[in-house]
C-alpha cells in the first residue's frame, strides 16, 4: 500500500477478511448474522457488521433477535408474523440515503439500551414490560427522521413544526408515526397485551423518545444528577418520578453513546453525522439562512467539536448514569477517544479533509498509529480541501489493507 491515499468515505464496515463478499452463501451469511447477533452482548460490538450482513435492514434483526432472547414472544404473546410486519416497517421509515439517522443508528441505540439493562446491577430492577418498552423506543426513537434538525424544520416553517407548534417537533413526529405503524392491525405486535400493560407501555415509549430532544437535556439531567450526585437519594424502587428519569436518561445516554464505543466505531459514526451536518449547513446557506456553527463547511473544526459535545453532553452524564448501571467501560473508552482527539486539533495527528463535492476524505498514512504513536507530528497539507478530523481507517491500519478491495 502506497504511504498515503486518499479514499472515499463513507467507509463501510467490512466483514472479517477470510469471508470475502464472493465467497459468502446464503447460508454463511445467516451464520454470519447470527454470530454478529449474538456479540451484541458487548459493548465492543460493531453495528456496521450487521449492517452489512444484513443488506442494510440491521434493525429488524437486532430487534427480533432481543425479543426471541428475552423470551417476550411468550410471555406477552406476541405474533411473530406481526412483529416482523411492524419491524419491516418501522425500518422502512428509516431513511437509507440519510448519512447518519437511518436505521443504523436505531440499531446502534437499540443495542446500547439493551447492553445497559443487562448489566448485573440492573437484574431484578426493570420489569419485563419496561424492557419490552425502552426496546421500541430505542427503535423508534428517530423514525422517518429527515436528516435536518428541529431547528431547521421551525425556521423553514415546515408543516410537521406547524403540527407540533415548534414544541420538539422531530421527536414527536417520531413517536407519532411509530405509532401509526403500530394501530395498523397488521403489525400491531401489542395486540395480546392486557390495557393496563399497553398503558405503560404506550406512556413508557412515548416518554422516552421524547426524552431525546436535547432540548432538554440539561433539565433532564439536572433532575438526574441532582439526586445521584447532589442528595444521593436517587432510588428506581422507591420514586415512580425517578423510574421515570431513568428511562430518560437510559436512552439519552444510548443516543449519544457514540463518543463511548471503540475507537473506529465512533470515527465511522462522526463522518456519517458530519456528512448530516453539512448537508443541512449547504441547505441553510442555499435559503438564505444564518449556517448552523456545527454545520458549517467554511469553518468547521470536528475535533474540537467533538471535544465540546463530549464534555458538555456527554461525560457529565455518563458519569452520573454508570454509577447507577455499572457501566464504567462506556467512560474509559469515551476518555480514550478525547484523549485522541485532543492530539488531532493540537495537530499531533495528521488531518482529515473535506472533498470539494462534499464528501470526506480520508487521509490514509499506514505508518501512523493511533495509540502510543511515536510518529512525529505532521502538519496539516490542503489549501483546496477544508480540514476535518475523523480517521476511521488509521485506527486498523492492517485491516484497512486487507479488505479495502472488496469494499470500495
Ligand atoms: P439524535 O440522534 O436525534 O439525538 C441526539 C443528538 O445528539 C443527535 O441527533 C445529534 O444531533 C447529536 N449527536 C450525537 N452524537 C454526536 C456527536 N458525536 N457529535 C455531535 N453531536 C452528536
Ligand atoms: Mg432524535
Ligand atoms: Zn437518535
């Protein structure tokens, strides 16, 4: 492999090296799928694998899978005809050609949710109903999401912020539609349950997703952390107010949890949002609008907004939330990364670079290790192409060489 490339992003997650694509049968490829389901017992699990085993419908997979493990198809009697209806889709909501808030992601915080309801101190806390219910909202949670934010959808006047008068108006339309999958008494999967079950549930889901307007997130948290942190009286069994919190902030913490995975999953994750990002920027500029400051090509600086996002959302939440699930593996890792991403906009670490049709350009340098590099720093190159980070391939430099041809 030549010193350094460039390729084109987006990188897509590549299957281990000994099960090229033109070897792969029906039947190694369920294998395949099996085998990646049942690794998402760990936190070190790659979505991407099973989104490209599964000819990118992960979601209903993951979900189905969860469900069958939970045993939920006895215990709440649930068709399996009709909840594969409901899964097909609810992930036919999901945009494909939407960078980052396509099924993917609801997999991605599918799988979180469930990674943290089965830590040892959450067994014999959460009934099975409330992990039926974070199980759907985590699925729904970004349903038929646009690809712009609630920002842009109000200041565009668009007719889903005139339906919920500017008021979290993603997360409701989310929820909403969701919802309307579920009433269609083909996929309606909850038919078995008793009222006062559905309820809950229905209350549950409709709490948690909207739960992920970061609108919200400091009151939220606040509320949370001021009982973990402040008066140490938070209490699951206790306070019916502080079940709820918990919910909240358990798929509040999924949903950005990309900053906690490993090293070439968060990288993979930030180029796809970033694509998001400046798409949205592009439309604002295109309008005639002020450029949202994250999304804006001209003057983006990805480490350190991810630095930003990390410590301002993400770690004063972590914190709090490990304490009470025991996951201190999601703040180690997310140290890791800030500790990585400190180095790129010291410009320790070589840059990543904006394409001019917009897309990312990885910036392949194979003599460059990520992790206790001795390599001497190296300056930034480009004057055409703008400075981005992200550096998903530096991270597996051997894996990079061994499978970039069945991929690109
Ligand atoms: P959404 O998934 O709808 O809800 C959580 C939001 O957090 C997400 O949209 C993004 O807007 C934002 N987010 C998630 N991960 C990151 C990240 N790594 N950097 C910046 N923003 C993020
Ligand atoms: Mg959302
Ligand atoms: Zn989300």
């Amino acid at each position: 492999m030549p010193e350094e490339e460039e390729i084109e992003a987006p990188v897509t997650h590549r299957l281990e090296p000994q099960i090229s694509s033109t070897h792969r049968t029906v039947s190694s490829d369920h294998a395949l799928r099996e085998h990646i389901l049942s690794q998402s017992k760990l936190w070190e699990w790659d979505v991407f694998k099973l989104e490209e085993v599964s000819g990118r419908k992960p979601l209903m997979h993951l979900a189905y899978y969860l469900i069958q493990r939970k045993n939920f198809f006895q215990i709440f009697q649930i068709p399996s005809g009709t909840l594969k209806n409901f899964l097909i889709a609810i992930e036919a909501g999901y945009q494909m050609d939407v960078p980052y808030h396509n099924s993917t992601h609801a997999t991605d915080v599918l799988q979180a949710v469930s990674y943290f309801l089965e830590k040892e101190k959450m067994q014999g806390q959460i009934t099975d109903l409330e992990i039926l219910a974070s199980y759907i909202a985590a699925a729904v949670h970004d349903h038929k999401h646009p690809g712009v934010n609630n920002q842009f959808l109000v200041a565009t006047r668009n007719e889903r912020a005139m339906l919920y008068n500017d008021r979290s108006v993603l997360e409701n339309y989310h929820v909403s539609t969701a919802w309307q999958v579920m009433m269609q008494p083909e996929n309606n999967f909850l038919v078995n349950l008793p009222e006062e079950d559905y309820r809950l549930l229905r209350n549950q889901v409709i709490s948690m997703v909207l739960a992920t307007d970061l609108a919200g997130h400091f009151s939220t948290l606040s509320a949370f952390n001021n009982k973990v942190l402040g008066t140490n009286t938070f209490d699951i069994n206790q306070s019916p107010e502080d079940r709820a919190i918990f919910f909240r902030i358990l798929i509040k913490c999924a949903d950005v949890s990309n900053p906690a995975r490993s090293w070439l999953v968060y990288t993979s994750w930030i180029e796809r949002l970033i694509q998001e990002f400046l798409n949205q920027g592009d439309e604002e500029r295109k309008r005639g609008l002020p450029v949202s400051p994250l999304m804006d090509r001209s003057s983006i600086n990805i480490p350190a907004g991810q630095i930003g996002f990390i410590d301002v959302v993400c770690a004063p939440m972590y914190e709090s939330f490990t304490m009470v699930v025991g996951a201190p593996e999601m703040v180690t890792s997310m140290k890791k990364n800030r500790a990585i991403l400190m180095r790129m906009r010291d410009n320790e670490i070589p840059p990543l670079r904006l394409g001019e049709n917009g897309r990312v350009i990885q910036r392949v340098r194979s003599t460059i290790r990520i992790a206790g590099s001795t390599t001497p720093p190296v300056q930034p190159t480009s004057s055409s192409l703008l400075q981005v980070s992200a550096i998903s391939v530096l991270a597996r430099p051997a894996e990079d060489s061994a499978s970039k041809g069945s991929t690109e």
